[in-house]
C-alpha cells in the first residue's frame, strides 16, 4: 500500500506492507483523506524524533487527522455497532487503561502510551476502543477536522471561557480559525485575529472576528490596547507556532488573564518570563498536549461549524512534497491528502 513516511532526515511516497489485525478487537479502515497538522512539519523537519522514536532510514508513517471506511473488523470488534463500510473516524493513540494517569481521567499522560500516528496511509489498523462512527451522509474531507476540533476544543476549555470574555488569537491558520469559529460560539467579546496574510485576515472576519491586526504594518500592543480600552484581553492563544510571538501575546493579555501556548514550536524552544509582570498580572500560562476525551463531543460540533474554507488544498499522496510546501508557505488554512 501506499504511505507517505518520514525516515529521518527525509519524508516522501513509499510502498509498504499493509497492516493486518493483531488483535480480536481491531479494526481496519480504508483511507479515505488525510490532513497535514503543524506537528508533521515538525516531524519532517526532524523536531520530534526522540518523541516519534524515529531512526535514520526508518520508515516511519506519518500523520493523524483522518477519515476512512471501514474494510475489516476483528471478531470481537462488536461493542460498538460497528459493520464494513461504515463512514469512521479515530483517535490515534492507544492508552493502556491501568496506570495512574489513565485511572485519574489523564489518558493524555499515559505512562504506557503508544503513539499511533499512520494515517497518511491506504489503510490502518485501529483498536475498536478508539473508533468513532459517522453518519451515512458525512462529508469525509470534513470529517478529518474532527481531530484537530477536538483539541482545539480542550484547547478553548483549558482556559475557561466565559460570556463576554475577551479573546485574542494569534495565528490565523486553520488551529486560529478553528479557535475562532469555537470561542464566538462560547460568546467570546472583542474576538481579535493577529494575523500577517492578508487572504487569512480576510477569511478571519469572514467567519465573525470583530477586529484583525496585521504584525507586520501595525504596533500589535498599541492596537490590542486601543481594541481592549487598554485593559488588555482576558485571552490570549498563541497558535502560530512563531518563537517570537510568544512575548507578544503575554504583553497583551490583561491583569488575571490566560495565556495559552497551543503551538508546537522548534526543539529546544526556551520561553523567559518576566516574573514582576507575571505577579502583578496573577497570569496564567497552559500548554495542551492531547484531546482523548473530546472526540464525541466533536463530532456533535463539526457540523455546526464553517469546514469550507478548509477544504481549498487537496492533494495526491504522490504529489506529498508540494504539499508540505504549501503547508509550510503559510499560504493553506489546511492541507488534505485524497486517498479516496
């Protein structure tokens, strides 16, 4: 079958053996789209090899946003209602279900995780435990968002929105769009896109942004006072995954606020904080790292949100590298493979 693997240094389109059924609850979807996440072009660029237990020549299959069908189940694979050709979507890794942290509903920081990131391929195997079932009438371009909607949902609930809160998002990629659409259906107030594409800011006030700022022609602080009667956001999500942005959005962000860091930045990537502001602010700062328990309130949601404009950048498997490079221009809210 076909895979799009890393081998460290490297990624391109390989052949590789199909995966069969190790276990009597498996389950084996066909590919039908897979979509490129920020944290593959930190794989490909060689950020995540110790994390991805990645080696020199190794092919490693990538990717974890996708959608498929299903072609084979195991013969314990029944919990679910599960039957081939159901329309499907999964959550990646597996969790052992016994440690400390999958027992104190922490799955995330599971201590035997095993990382399952293979789906830019023509198939997969994934555990029944992980799978989802859409409707028969799902779109499945779309469908692939429910993973990164997941996170983005954990992402928005770690801060603890409320009605009028006043919201920043810095980055207007499709985790900035996402973040966006999500916080105006919370009822986020003064909802501000930092954003440095023109075609992004655009989009970002056609899907309900109250204001954009261009970092690039405009003093971000100045224009973040001005929007905020200098009072700064209650807010402030840092997904861009730009080094530098990071100061900026800790300066904007007002007495009590929350900065939240949702990027995946460079390895070895050090942050200072200035700790007099830090105190007097009280500021809180949160990272997120997996959404495990989110899944099914996504897919309540996927629906209720604009996919559209996420769905321009379709590729080939066999034209990967002029995806990535796209992906990597910054010009693509998203970036899909069509394994259909």
């Amino acid at each position: 079958m076909r895979a799009i693997c890393y081998t460290c240094p490297g990624f391109d389109l390989y052949e590789v053996p199909m995966p069969a059924l190790k276990k009597p609850d498996d389950v084996l979807i066909r590919t039908a789209y897979a979509g490129i996440c920020g944290s593959d072009v930190h794989i490909i660029q060689g950020d995540m090899d110790a994390f991805i237990g990645a080696k020199p020549g190794k092919k490693t299959i990538i990717g974890h946003e996708a959608s498929g069908i299903i072609a084979e189940l195991g013969p314990e694979a029944t919990t679910k209602g599960l039957k081939v050709g159901d329309k499907v979507v999964y959550y990646y890794n597996w969790h052992c279900g016994k440690c400390y942290y999958c027992r104190n509903g922490q799955e995330q920081f599971c201590q035997n995780i095993y990382l399952h990131d293979q789906s830019m391929a023509d198939y997969i195997v994934q555990n029944e435990q992980q799978i989802y079932k859409l409707s028969d009438d799902a779109d499945l371009r779309e469908a692939l968002l429910i993973e990164p909607i997941s996170v983005v949902m954990r992402g928005l609930e770690l801060c603890d929105p409320r009605i009028g809160t006043k919201v920043a998002i810095s980055g207007g990629g499709g985790i900035g769009l996402l973040f966006l659409q999500l916080a105006k259906i919370s009822g986020a107030a003064r909802l501000t896109v930092i954003e440095p594409v023109a075609e992004k800011r655009a989009e970002a006030l056609a899907q309900g942004a109250d204001h954009v700022i261009d970092p690039f022609n405009q003093d971000v602080l100045s224009e973040a006072m001005r929007i905020t009667d200098r009072m700064g956001y209650d807010i402030v999500i840092e997904a861009s995954g730009v080094v530098k942005a990071i100061q900026t959005a800790y300066d904007i962000l007002g007495r009590g606020g929350i900065l939240e860091l949702f990027a995946v930045y460079p390895r070895g990537t050090k942050y200072p904080i200035d700790l007099d502001t830090y105190w007097l602010k009280e500021t809180r700062i949160t990272g997120v790292f997996q959404s495990p328990y989110m899944f099914p309130r996504a897919i309540e949601t996927y629906r209720k949100l604009n996919l559209k404009p996420f769905l321009k950048y379709i590729y080939k498997p066999e034209d990967c590298k002029e995806a990535f490079k796209i992906r990597m221009s910054g010009v693509a809210q998203k970036v899909l493979f069509d394994f259909s």
